[in-house]
C-alpha cells in the first residue's frame, strides 16, 4: 500500500489530530477506529442484503447497531476516546447476543464472541485491563445466555438453508478478517515495544560504556592535572626564593629566565585544559574552510615558537581544497600536530623540515598529511600514543595531553587519525575528514 493511501486512510480514521506522544495509544486509536468501520460496513450491507431478500425481522436491530458503531467512529474522531471504545464494546456485545439467541447455531454467529474477547484486550491495553476484563466477562455471560435462555426479545426465526450457508461464510470471513487485524495489531505492537527496549539496552550499553572511560579519564585528569599544576608552581616558588637570597645579578637573572620557562610549560598546560573543555562542550559549528589558508594560519601563531625559525615548512596543498566543518576545531588539531613537528625536531645534522599534505580523495573526503623528519616515536609506543597523558619521549615537557586532545577533536569532527613513525626518523600524522560535516 502506497503511503499516499495509507495517509489518507489514516486522517479518515483520524481525523485532524494533536500529536499522540505514545506509538501504542496511537495505534490503539486506529485499530479502534478501523474496527468500527469494519463493523459498520458488514452491518449495513447485512441490513441492505436481507432487505433485497425480503428478510425484515432484523432491520431495526442492523440499523441501530449501523448507527452506534457510526457514532463510536464519530467519538474516537472527535478524540473521545475512553466513550468511543466503551459505547462500541456496549454495541457489539448486545447485537450479538439479540442475533445469536434467535438465530440457528449453523449461521457461525457465536464466533465473533472471540473477535469481541481478543478486541476488548486490543482497544484497552493494558493500561485498561479492569475495563478489557469486564467485556471479555460481558461476552463470555451473553453466549451462555443466549444458549442455555430463552429470552424471546426477537420471535425465533427460520430461515432457507442457502442463506444460512451465505451467513456461515460471511461470518466465517469477517470474524477471522477482525481477529487477523486485532492479532496483527497486537504482535506489531510487542514487535515494536521489543525494538525500542533492544535499541534501549545497545544505547544504555555505549552509554554506561562511554561513562566508564569519561570516569576513569577524570581519575586520571585530576590526578595528573593536580600534579602538572603543583610542579612548575613549586618549581617557581623554589626560584622565587633563590633569587631573594641570590646577591649575583647574573644568577637573578637566570633564575627569572627559568621562572619564564615554567610559566610558558604552565601556560601551556592550561591551554590543553581548555582545549580539552572546548572539545567536550562546545557544539559543532560549521563554515566553509579553505585548508591552505587554515594551516597558513597555524603557521602563523607558531611563528615566535621556540625553534620555529630553524624548520624548513613545505605546504603541498591546492588553492581550491574546501571543506565544510569546524574551523576552530580543525586549528586545534593543526596547531597540536605541527608544534609536535617543531618541538621534537631533529637537530643531529640534517635540516629540520615539516612538510603539510592534502588533497581530495574522493567527492566526500579529503586527506591531510603533517610529515617531519624529527625524532620519531618509539614503536613499543606507538600504541599508546593518543591515550590521555601519555608521554612517548622521557626528555618531553608537555602535559601529554596534546595527542589525546587531537583524536577525541578529530572524531568530533567526524574523521580519522592514524600515524606512522621510527624511532630516530621521522613522524607522519595522516588525517582523513569528511569534506561536507554529517547532519
């Protein structure tokens, strides 16, 4: 069924609705709504056929029973739900019981007593159940009445055993078609309840999974960030004493210079710290980026870097390379990646250089490339590079958190990271980014 049908069947059963918050009650309004269509529509044709056949002893009876499934419809439209399915119950319980006490047990009319039972627990749910309980006993007392008393409301009736037969069919038919529907509805439901609870448990999983490594982050944050921050302040507070007892100016001023050092290593260690809040909390904001302006603007705020001026920086990088991502983020990484270059690079003999890649490999992702001929990474280390605080060289004066920041900032951003490395020759950082950030 196409969906333009089903959305018209839907506003016809419907009506104009306010949003429905629950998917259950939602369904449960239009099976309602179906089932009283369906009740409708097989009443008034039985009145219609039994008039064409001369049969008139039920039309009063077909009729109101017409009218009133017409007047649930007409409710559960209007949002009345609980009266909707309540004068529906009522209806049907009552018409089968003044059908099934005057006519042959052969036309199959007790069976629909089962369509009203499975009905009762279809329309009223669970939530309702007191309600769904009383019409399954309603039903199941009016077919033992019907059998066992004889009420004569309706004079008995005999009729041809052709018609009996068709009745038989028809019954036969629309019971199971009603039965079918309310199943349906039923299994569909609990398919789509057990979906959402599986769908749940995975969230809930890489949810506490993710709270897991957030937690032992933290431990590991706050132990090393208190440390980080106790050793150049102890390391300031000890210079500041030696230089009150110092009387030789030549010592004051180098011990102001390596208060200088401990404060830039500060410094930067609290930039890392608010990189690292940034990342996590900031949203993503997107603007069109093109990349050689992006890494000529890195360059430029590592210009006065210490050792910048002895590097040799190449950029390969086409003029018309745009992406549309987060500019500042994109920096972030830049600007980690090439002061690495810079910090560990090599000065036994050959010149430094740091030569910056990218280029498009494909419509929807482009490649940037940071490749120095510095120090390189030890390989037993390589593994443990991106991991918080983690420091690959034991002359290194960062915070270690640099490298991590760059990963958890790249998949932010929706890309990918990978590195290679020796120890001694050199470090290639390989990024791949989408050229359009996902929505």
């Amino acid at each position: 069924m196409s969906s333009g049908i089903q959305s018209f069947l839907k506003s016809f059963v419907l009506g104009r609705k306010d949003f429905i918050l629950s998917r259950s009650e939602y369904k449960r309004i239009i099976l309602v709504g179906q089932l009283c269509l369906i009740t409708f529509t097989v009443v008034t044709a039985y009145f219609i056929y039994d008039l064409l056949m001369g049969i008139t002893y039920a039309w009063p009876y077909q009729l109101g029973c017409s009218v009133l499934t017409f007047l649930s419809w007409l409710l559960n439209r209007n949002k009345k739900y609980v009266a909707a399915k309540l004068l529906f119950g009522f209806t049907i319980n009552v018409t089968l019981f003044l059908f099934s006490s005057i006519e042959p047990v052969q036309t199959g009319i007790f069976i629909f007593y089962i369509a009203t039972s499975l009905g009762a627990f279809a329309i009223f749910g669970f939530e309702e159940k007191g309600k769904a309980f009383f019409f399954v006993g309603i039903s199941i007392l009016l077919f033992v009445l019907s059998l066992t008393l004889d009420l004569k409301i309706m004079p008995t009736v005999t009729l041809r055993q052709e018609y009996i037969l068709i009745n038989l069919i028809i019954n036969f038919l629309v019971c199971t078609l009603s039965s079918c529907l309310i199943i349906y509805f039923l299994i569909n439901l609990n398919h789509h309840t057990e979906t959402a609870l599986r769908q749940n448990e995975a969230k809930i999983t890489d949810q506490n999974h993710e709270l897991m490594k957030i937690n032992g982050e933290l431990d590991r944050f706050v132990y090393s960030t208190s440390h980080d921050l106790r050793a150049p302040l102890s390391s300031v507070q000890g210079l500041i004493h030696l230089t009150e007892v110092s009387e030789s100016l030549p010592e004051i001023k180098s011990y102001i210079g390596m208060m200088k050092e401990r404060v830039i290593h500060l410094d930067k260690f609290i930039t890392d710290i608010s990189d690292y809040s940034r990342n996590s909390r900031v949203e993503i904001a997107q603007s069109k980026i093109q990349i050689k302006k992006a890494v000529r603007d890195s360059l430029e705020n590592l210009r006065f870097y210490p050792g910048s001026d002895s590097v040799k920086v190449e950029l390969h990088i086409p003029d018309d390379l745009f992406i549309v991502s987060d500019e500042t983020r994109l920096q972030m990484v830049l600007a980690n990646l090439i002061s690495n270059s810079l910090k560990y690079r090599n000065s036994n003999g050959q010149e430094p250089f740091v030569n910056i890649i990218a280029k498009a490999i494909s419509t929807t992702a482009i490649q940037i490339e940071i490749a120095d001929n510095g120090i390189g990474i030890p390989a037993a280390h390589l593994p443990r590079i991106f991991d918080m605080f983690f420091q690959a060289h034991e002359n290194s004066k960062g915070s270690g958190l640099g490298l991590y920041i760059v990963k958890e900032t790249i998949q932010k951003i929706k890309g990918t990271i990978s590195v290679e490395s020796q120890d001694g020759n050199g470090t290639r950082f390989i990024i791949h980014l989408p050229s359009q950030y996902p929505s």
